[in-house]
C-alpha cells in the first residue's frame, strides 16, 4: 500500500495588530514628550497612558504580531510595552511605602535608556529592509533614547527639552504609521503613503 501525503494550506484571515500597536507606542510618545518639551508637569494621565495604551495595547499586539510568524512586530510591541509599564513602575514604586528607598538616580535612569537606545538602534537597523516610516520612527527613537540618557547623565534639562520635541516629531511618525494602515485597509489603496524599502 502506497502512502500519500496532504498539504493542508491554512489562510491567516486575522486583523493586522500594528497599527494598535503604533496608536499605543505613538499616543503615548506623543504626550510624554509634551511633558519632556515643558509644558506640563508629570500626571497620572501619562501614567493611565503608560499603563494601558503603551503597555498592555502595545503588548498586546506584539502577541497578535507573534501569532503572525512576525518576529520584529512581535520583538518591538513586547519590548516597548514592557517599557511603558517599567517605566511607570520607576516613576510610582518609590512612592509606595515598600519602595521609597529604592528610588533610582538619575545615572541609574541614564543607563536604563542608554540600554533601551542601544536596543533601538539595532531594531532601526532591522527597519532598512521593511518601510522608510518604520524608519523614521526607529531613527527618531534611538536619538531620543540617546538625548534622555544624555540628560539624565549631565543634569542638562535642555538636552532633555530638545529630546521632548524629538519625542513629539517621533509619536507622530508613529500616530502617521497607525493612520495609514488603517485608512490604506479600509479603502484598499494608498490613501496615505508608506514606502517600502527597496
């Protein structure tokens, strides 16, 4: 008796998480930076931002990109949502009872986003063989990374100010990035461009 085999071809039918993820990483961005720039003090609007749209939104669709076999969606959203909700954790453990006397310095803090800009340089690097808008969000991000670090390493708030505006122009690419896809989807054509890498 001869044994045959099947190919069973299964078509992925399921939404596209990335733009939640960039609505989630970019919102956030957005109006941290605002803050960064100065023009108000930190609040817990940017902590609820942090905790939610950054974190678990962004998380969440870094599963959803997983699922995809996509491993640079899936790297980036977990990364970056994990981010949002340590850094929200660095900003409301010292105010706990059990946390005030772990309070992180500021060259703790430069360090931390030192290491989270050295990430990002890599993923920019990844970038360069996806969109020219990843592009431009991965590049602005690593400067930024690299300008809060600077800052917190120096004490300079105007580096840190400079950085804020960086982080706005970079929330934006990514609100931009969220945008197009979703209105590129719905029309079923380039409403809004996004370039593919050669």
């Amino acid at each position: 008796m001869e044994a045959t085999t099947t190919n069973i071809a299964i078509k992925d039918t399921t939404a596209n998480p990335a733009p939640l993820g960039l609505l989630g990483f970019g919102m956030t961005t957005i109006l941290l930076n605002i803050h960064n720039a100065g023009f108000f003090e930190l609040d817990s609007m940017i902590m609820g931002m942090g905790i939610f749209m950054g974190g678990i939104a962004q998380i969440f669709a870094g599963l959803q990109e997983w699922k995809k076999n996509n491993t640079f969606g899936a790297t980036a959203f977990t990364a970056y949502g994990s981010f949002w909700l340590s850094l929200v954790a660095l900003w409301l453990i010292p105010k706990t009872s059990f946390g005030a006397e772990y309070k992180s310095s500021e060259i703790a803090v430069g360090f931390y986003l030192l290491m989270w800009g050295l990430f990002t340089l890599f993923m920019f690097i990844g970038t360069l063989k996806i969109n020219i808008t990843l592009q431009i969000i991965f590049f602005s991000l690593t400067v930024l990374f690299f300008l809060l670090a600077a800052s917190d390493f120096t004490g300079n708030k105007s580096i840190r100010v400079f950085g804020g505006w960086v982080g706005i122009f970079c929330g934006l690419s990514a609100f931009y990035g969220c945008v197009a896809q979703v209105l590129n989807e719905v029309y079923g054509r380039t409403v809004l461009p996004i370039r593919r890498s050669a």
